[in-house]
C-alpha cells in the first residue's frame, strides 16, 4: 500500500457538488492499494500515520502525533499512485489492485484508524472527487507499506 500524507489546517471531499468528507486539523492521507497488498499492509500503514509525530509540541519541534494534538483523518481512496509512467505518456495501473480488493482493504485501513481512537471521515470509492485542503507546513510524506520488509538504513 502507499500513501501520500498530508498535514492539514482542514480539508474536504466534494463529490457531484457535496461534501462527503471534511477535518479540522489533522492529516490527509490519498491510500493506493496495489497488487498483493494484504491485511497485514493495512495495519501496518494505519499504525504508522497515527503515531506520526509531525505536529508541532511547544518547542516548535515536531514531535506530537495525532491523537496528542486531537488531530483528524480524511482518507481519500487514490489507485493512481500505482500509476506506472516508465512507458510512454500514458500511465499503465496495472499494479493496482482491482477495485474489489482496493475497497475491501482501503475499508479496513479506515477501520483500523478508527480503532485506534481517531476521527475518520472518507471520500466515496472510485467516485470523482474534488479533493481541497489547506496544507499545514507544507508538511507532505510518502509512505509505502513495502519498505516495513526493507533493513533500516544509518545515516552518514
């Protein structure tokens, strides 16, 4: 699974001219779900956007996670970031899940936030939708649930 996050000061999904999903403060997080993605991938993302520490504490620093600073999720189903531009102009989605498996796995994403004690709203499965947000920094991170397998790597 990947996941564009994004802390926010608010954001909102708009679909066919309607909000079905709008935060406060918090993150917005655009989840892929792509081929051979499981349970176990789930889990592993929603626990790492909760304990995210990227909000400022007193200091400045960031260092407080979601739950300290009452923070918000909007999570916003986005195939497109399995998107494979290596070819040609177009994109090829190949390694995206299919739509069954997509939603069954970006609904137990959700779900598993959710159990952690957190504030969920959601955008509408392969709906269009207009996505507004007032980034909050900017602070954007990209996270991949493949690089858990991957050895931690020391800085210089």
């Amino acid at each position: 699974m990947r996941a564009v996050v994004q802390r926010v000061k608010e954001a909102r999904v708009v679909v066919e001219g309607q909000p079905v999903g709008q935060i406060g403060q918090g993150l917005l997080v655009l989840l892929g779900v792509g081929r051979g993605d499981s349970q176990e991938d789930a889990a592993y993302l929603a626990r790492k956007i909760a304990g995210l520490r990227v909000f400022p504490d007193l200091e400045g620093k960031m260092n407080r996670a979601l739950l300290e600073v009452g923070g918000e999720v909007l999570v916003v189903s986005q195939f497109t970031l399995y998107g494979d531009t290596r070819r040609g102009n177009r994109p090829s989605f190949t390694q995206a899940a299919s739509p069954e498996e997509g939603r069954r796995l970006y609904e137990r994403f959700c779900d598993l936030l959710a159990a952690q004690g957190l504030h969920v709203e959601t955008g509408v499965f392969q709906a269009h939708m207009e996505v507004h947000l007032v980034n909050n920094g900017p602070v954007t991170l990209i996270l991949d649930s493949s690089e858990r397998h991957s050895p931690r790597r020391q800085h210089d």
